[in-house]
C-alpha cells in the first residue's frame, strides 16, 4: 500500500526539520564567517551532516507512524525515478567537467579575445563566461578559470578590476541558469518533471533578454574607455568541440545522457592525442569529476528522504495552506515559486541545495496554481539564481575575490553584477506578462 496515497491534514509542526537546518546551517556560518572571520564559512560547514541532524528530526516526528513504515515512507521518496535520474545525470556531467578541464575553458575565453578590438574585452569575457559555464554546467567553475584572465585583461587594458570581474560571475550564472548539465537545472527539471529542452525554452525567454540588456549595458561603459593593447597567450581550438557537441545536442533535444556521453568521448579522443593530458592524468580528472558529485548527491538523497516525510506528517499542505493565504492567482503562485527558493538560497548559500530543498514544495504550489512543470522549473533555477549571483557569502562571490588575487571586496564588485539584476528584472517582467497566458 502507498503510504502517500491519503491526503495528509495539515500540520504546521512537520515543516520542523526544514527550521532546524536552516538555523543551524545559516547560524554556523554567519557565526564563522562574521564572527570569527573564516574565510568561506558556508562552505567549510558539513552540509551533510547538518542534514542529517534534520532528517533525524524528521524521523522523531510522528510518533503514529512506525519507524519501518517510517523508513517505507523515505525509501518510497528517494526511490523515485526523478530522483535516480538526477543522481545518474550528476555522476555523468562530473567525468565530463573532469574530461574538459581547464585548457578548453581558457581556450574560449583567448579565442573570443583574439577576434575582436580591446575596447570590447570586458563584453567578451562576459560572452566567454555565458559560453562556458552553459557548457561546462558551473558556476563556480566558470568563475574560477576565467577571472584570472579577466585580472589580466584589467590589468594590461585600463578597465576596472570590478567591472571585469562582475562581469565573468554574470555569465557564469547565465549558464548555471541555463546549461543542459548545470547541477540546477537537472535538479530543476526532475523535481518539477519535465523535459531538460522544454525547461531551456520557458527560462531563454527571460534570460537571452538580461544578458542582450547586460551585454548593452557593459559595451555603453566601454565605448569612450581608454584601453591598452592586450596580450593572447597561445590555445588550441580543438578543445571547443566537446563544448560546442554538447550545447547542440542539448539545444537538438537529444537525450542528455547521450549528449554527455558524446561530449566525453569528444573530450578524450582530443586531449589524449594533443598531449593535453596523459592517460593516467585523464582517469584521475574523470575520477575527480565523478567524485567530486558527491556531496550534492548525498544532499538530493537526505533532502528527498527528509521532504517525503514532512510530506507524509502534513507540512506541505500547511506549507499550502499559507500560500493560499498570501498569494492569490497565477502570478502570486509565480512568485511563491521564486521567493521560496530564493529564500532557501539565501539561508544555505548554495542554488542547487535551495532547488533540492524547494523543488518538492513547488510542484505542490504548481499543482494548485496550473502552473506548468516548465515553467515552475524554470523559475526555481532563475530565481535560485538571481539570489545566488549576489549574495555576498555564496561561493560564486568567494571564488571571484579569491582567483581575482584577494585584492577586492564583495561590496566592490556587487554594483557591477548587471546581470543578475537585470535577470530579477526580466523575471518579474515574465511573470507579470506571462501569468495571463493559458495553461500549456
């Protein structure tokens, strides 16, 4: 018998371990970030331990239901197909982050830097950012190769080190919005249920838009600048094809298991024979990769078993109850979808962990509001986002201040972060606009 299969009544106190981890989690870190100084806090803290404490919160609750049925209930929520097949597609787009590496990320940036003038650099590393995190699927590591080039390029041409560096992080968040293989977007797309292409066709909608207005915004500043002359170390243009196979198959609506698999392949019969890497190097880069998936997979796992039972105690429906309360038709449910998961972000600092934690909450919200699984995706990742591009203790920001040389501020380069800003804008604009739409 399914033990989800009778409507739970509501249950305000179910939604308990949802409160013990973000205070837990959000106190350490605010406490060791801005109490005692350490340096990435957030990120230092065991995030999987924390969840564990909440999913052992979880397993306190409901004292009508055994601890067998109990384990039925979590077994039944990470059992799920969405669930699998986001673990799977984590797993496979790690080897094919480990596969490309650095040298391709490096060779598009210099590419894209040799064909056009100086004055335009700044709105090249912003495009070189946008191509390389949609193929690579990361932020972070977007950021992390391509600001010390964009440290280069202020220090030989005479931009400001802010603008160059705002300006990678906002085409960095464009493809962890929008990559096919973004962590957020495959955890997107399977808690809402719908297609990876039909996701990337509801939130191109909002994103081409913010980053035509960012790109507008950084050429306006960069016209009447006095640049220098800059210097393109040497870079082999092979390494682009995995990236390019990818974001076509991806675009194509190939199957992203196929499209990956493909990318990978590409990636290994170019930088083996090219001396890019030597076998052994290989295998040990696939292996980091695939490893390196591993925490954000033991997070999908606690948060699915954690929110199945919350689920099975009432906490979603008194969840529901409120958003009933507080936002009224198609466009209030739009918001609760965005300002739900930009709050998780803002209080765990991390956009996938926030669309893992939101996800079930706003199929529930989708439901109620005929609200399309595309369209509920598509907001969870922009909104996670927009929030994720500013917060000044994400590891987006961190990892900019740090591979910038140390030399700069969160509060220095937060005024020239144009396109997350720009992506709220768009968004709201969306929403408004759109919510009188038919269902599709």
């Amino acid at each position: 018998m399914d033990l989800r299969e009778k409507k739970p009544k509501q249950n305000a106190a179910a939604l308990l371990p949802i409160l013990v981890f973000l205070v837990l989690y959000l106190g350490m870190g605010l406490v060791f970030e801005y109490g005692l100084g350490v340096e990435m806090a957030f990120y230092n803290i065991p995030i999987v331990v924390v969840f564990m404490v909440a999913l052992l919160v979880a397993c306190l609750q409901n004292r009508g239901l055994k601890f067998d049925d109990k384990l039925a209930v979590m077994a039944q929520g990470v059992g799920d197909k969405n669930i699998m097949t986001m673990i799977l597609i984590f797993l496979v787009a790690g080897v094919f982050v480990g596969v490309t590496g650095r040298s391709s990320a490096e060779a598009v940036a210099y590419f894209l830097l040799s064909v056009t003038p100086a004055w335009a650099s700044v709105a090249v590393l912003f495009v070189a950012a946008c191509f390389v995190s949609t193929a690579m699927g990361t932020s972070v590591g977007t950021i992390t190769l391509i600001t010390p080039i964009a440290a280069a390029v202020a220090n030989v041409s005479g931009f400001s080190l802010p603008l160059c560096v705002g300006s990678v992080m906002g085409g960095a968040m464009f493809g962890d919005n929008l990559s096919f293989i973004s962590d957020t977007t495959i955890a997107a797309c399977n808690t809402q249920g719908c297609e990876m292409r039909d996701k990337f066709r509801a939130n191109f909608k909002i994103a081409l838009p913010a980053a035509i207005a960012t790109l507008a915004v950084i050429l306006i500043q960069s016209i009447n600048a006095g640049v220098g002359h800059i210097d393109i170390p040497d870079y082999n243009l092979l390494l682009l094809i995995p990236y390019v196979l990818v974001l076509a198959g991806g675009i194509a609506g190939l199957n992203v298991f196929v499209v990956l698999i493909v990318g990978i392949a590409a990636g290994v019969a170019i930088v083996l024979p090219t001396g890019t890497i030597d076998f052994m190097g290989l295998l040990g880069s696939m292996g980091s990769g695939a490893s390196g998936m591993f925490e954000t997979i033991m997070v999908t796992v606690l948060v699915s078993a954690m929110c199945a039972l919350i689920r099975e105690f009432g906490g979603f429906e008194a969840l529901l109850a409120f958003i009933r309360r507080v936002f009224r038709g198609r466009v209030g449910g739009r918001l609760g979808v965005g300002l739900l998961v930009g709050a998780m972000d803002i209080a765990t600092a991390n956009n996938t962990v926030a669309i893992v934690m939101a996800g079930p909450i706003a199929r529930e919200i989708s439901e109620e509001y005929h609200i399309t699984p595309r369209e509920s995706a598509s907001l969870l990742d922009t909104f996670s986002c927009v929030f994720q591009g500013v917060i000044p203790y994400g590891a987006q920001m961190l990892v900019a201040i740090s591979a910038s040389g140390g030399v700069l501020s969160a509060f220095q380069i937060m005024p020239c972060l144009y396109y997350p800003y720009l992506l709220a804008v768009a968004s709201i604009v969306y929403i408004l606009v759109g919510a009188g739409k038919k269902k599709a």
